[in-house]
C-alpha cells in the first residue's frame, strides 16, 4: 500500500470489526478487474469488484436505501 493512503486506512480501520476488514478488497483484485474488463470484449458498464462492493451493491435492489444505510452503520463498531 501506498504510504499515502496509509494514515487513512488506519483511521477507518479503527471502527471496523476484524471479519469486515478481511473481505475488504484487495489492490490484485481491482487489477485483474480493470485488466479483465478491457480486454473481454463485452459492452459491460460496471465491474463491481470484491465481497464488500458485491454485498453493498446487491443490497441497492434488495432493500430500500435507508435500510442499506442503517446496515452500514452497524458494521461499524463506534
């Protein structure tokens, strides 16, 4: 990780419990991703990337958007 992103990460990681931080995306994943989406052909707009942006961006067509925000707020810890 890039040393300026490192205070950042730290500071948001604080309020986050242990199991949410391991299925946060990883640098390799987006990589592939964007790699993947020029190179298959396919006229696809949105690549969502990793657990956590698959698990939010499902939620935006299962539930109404203020029970998706009171489910973010209670991932976190403080």
């Amino acid at each position: 990780m890039h040393t300026a992103y490192a205070r950042l990460t730290s500071k948001v990681n604080e309020g986050c419990r242990k199991e949410q931080i391991a299925n946060y995306i990883k640098f390799e994943d987006v990589a592939d991703t964007v790699f993947a989406a020029v190179a298959d052909g396919k006229d696809q707009l949105r690549y969502v990337v990793g657990k956590d942006a698959i698990g939010l961006y499902s939620d935006r067509f299962e539930i109404d958007p203020e029970a998706q925000a009171q489910k973010i707020r209670t991932s976190f810890i403080f």
